[in-house]
C-alpha cells in the first residue's frame, strides 16, 4: 500500500502500538549477526544474538501520521562478539513485531558489536 490516506495511517500505526505495549513484558530488541530471516514468521537464530535491549513502558514515546516514535531503550550489554546485520523487534508478549535491516531500516554507530560492551538505541521511528 503505496498510498494510503492520512486516517488509514492514523489506524495502522494506533494498532501498532496496542500490539508493541501488549503482554505482561516489555517490548525488546535483539540485534542479530548473519542472514536475516525471508520474513518475521522464520526464527532467529539464537546463536546468532548479539545484544538484546528492553523499550520501557508504554514503549510508545508518540504517533504521526507517517510514524510511531519509541522511546529510547535501557542499556544492554553485549553477549557476543559480531557485527550487528538486523533486528528484531518484539511486543511485551513476546510476539514479533518487526525486523530490520541495520544499515537500511536502522542505523547504528559502530555495526562491531564487541563482548562485553554496551549498546542502547537513542530513537526507533517505524512506519507503516
């Protein structure tokens, strides 16, 4: 859906964050190394964790139109050495949410992620 009106939009993006603060935990990301997985109904490969990183909540820091802005997550401490590929986003029941190309759908500082170090993400905007 290339062009949806701004009410339609408005919809998606109040249903995406019902779904991110549902569950009794709070939404998480976990940055992965290697292949990311053709869609988000494929398990990650939990070897290939790298760093996982809890939003608080509500998660939600605020809604556009065009967006859901999350708010900044804690700081979590690498559990592997490797290079950051992707992530994936999961709500407070665990459920996931949506993966990301780093590089493309998110931008880190440093992809080389080091055993041991630490990692939080300042601001995540995800769209419709």
């Amino acid at each position: 859906m290339s062009k949806t009106s701004v009410n339609a939009r408005l919809a998606m993006i109040q249903a995406f964050s019902e779904f991110m603060d549902s569950g009794s935990q709070s939404a998480t990301v976990i940055f992965y190394e290697g292949v990311q997985p053709a869609d988000t109904s494929v398990a990650a490969d939990s070897n290939n964790a790298l760093v996982t990183l809890t939003f608080p909540e509500p998660c939600i820091q605020g809604t556009t139109a065009t967006y859901v802005e999350l708010y900044p997550t804690d700081t979590g401490s690498v559990i592997k050495t490797g290079t950051a590929t992707w992530a994936r986003i999961f709500n407070g029941a665990g459920e996931v949410a949506a993966d990301l190309a780093v590089g493309t759908d998110i931008s880190l500082a440093n992809t080389n992620l080091v055993v041991g170090g630490t990692l939080f993400i300042q601001s995540i905007k995800l769209s419709p």
